[in-house]
C-alpha cells in the first residue's frame, strides 16, 4: 500500500463488481435508447473506462472538464468550464460519469448546462457519493459506493493532480494536506 494512504475503502475486488452492477442497471434502463455518455475530467477517466467496456447500449463518448480545486481539498465553489463539449447534445439521452459526488457544485453546474444546450435527458452516475457533505438539492441515478466524509485518492482521484495511478480507492493521510491547507487560509 502507498505510505501515504491510511486504509484502503474499495479494493480492485470491490470496484470490478461495482462497475458490474451499475452497468447492468444502465444496459436495462436505457434499452433501445442511445446514450451519449460524457466524462468528467480527469478524475473520471478509470472508473469510466471500466464501465464502458460492460455496456452494451449503444453509445458515444464526450469529456468535459471543469476545474474548481487546485491544490486544495476543499472545493472552491467556482465552477470553471474548461474544456467544452464537442458533440451536440440536442436531443439527447446524456449520461454523466464522475468520480465523487461532494458539495454537488460542479454536478449541478453541469447539470444544468446540459439541459440549456437541449438534451432530452442527463442523468448521473457517480463512482462516489458524500452526501453528509452535499450543499446543492442534487443526487445520483447511479452510485458506487456511499462514503463518509474522508478526502480519498486513487482510481482516478486525485489530490493535487497525484495518486490517480493506484489502483484501489483510499483514504489519504491528513498529514499529506494539512499543510498545504492551512498555507491557503
Ligand atoms: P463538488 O463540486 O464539491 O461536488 O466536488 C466534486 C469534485 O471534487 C469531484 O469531481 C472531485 O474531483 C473533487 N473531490 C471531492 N471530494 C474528493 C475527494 O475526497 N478526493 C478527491 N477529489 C475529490
Ligand atoms: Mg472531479
């Protein structure tokens, strides 16, 4: 295990069946239909490769990106767009794949800018969910797994852009960021 990870939430174990179960659960929801499944960058990009592999409705790909964090483990709460779409999203069916659902800021700025641009539907499927810490009325169709209010990397997460590498999701160290936290204050 990594020195700087404290416990290990989700191991490879865990995250193959959880990819398993949401895809069963989209492959019967969306049968018949076609779903324009779009990335949230970068953190998504493990969990959305694992997923995608086991779905079997017909699909295409799009990324977004937002940035709202920096080296930090508290979000900002400015949403910044940037990296755009490059498909048009009029009519469509859009499935949304993050990494964690937190404070609900970036999800529900990405929501709704899905819906000005004219998708049919947009709904969200989640790796993470933190919902003692949520501050906007947003929820996920699909989630992995429901965690307490830990700062986790791996899978994708990162903190201060390192970590994605590890293969299992887990709780980091608060020695890691407590400094870097309290230079920001
Ligand atoms: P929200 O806007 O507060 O919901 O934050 C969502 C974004 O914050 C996620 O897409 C993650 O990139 C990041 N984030 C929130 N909690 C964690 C965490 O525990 N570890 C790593 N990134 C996190
Ligand atoms: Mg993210």
């Amino acid at each position: 295990m990594n020195k700087d990870i404290s416990e290990i939430l989700l191991d490879e174990n865990r995250l193959e069946q959880i990819t398993v179960d949401i895809s069963e659960q989209i492959n019967s929801d969306y049968k018949g239909k076609s779903i324009l499944i779009v990335g949230v960058l970068k953190g998504s990009f493990i969990f959305l490769a694992d997923l995608m592999k086991k779905i079997t409705a017909d699909c295409t790909l799009d990324f977004i990106a937002v940035s709202s964090y920096g080296a930090s483990t508290e979000s900002s709460g400015h949403i910044r767009l940037t990296k755009d779409f490059s498909e048009d999203l009029t009519d469509r069916h859009v499935l949304i794949v993050e990494d964690i659902l937190d404070t609900g800021n970036t999800l529900s700025y990405v929501k709704e800018y899905i819906f000005r641009k004219g998708a049919a539907s947009v709904k969200i499927c989640t790796l993470l969910d933190k919902p003692s810490r949520r501050t906007k009325p947003i929820y996920a169709d699909y989630a992995g797994a429901v965690i307490e209010d830990f700062f986790v990397v791996g899978y994708g997460l990162d903190y201060d852009e390192r970590y994605r590498n590890l293969p299992y999701v887990g709780i980091l160290k608060e020695e890691v960021y407590q400094n870097q936290n309290k230079t920001k204050e």
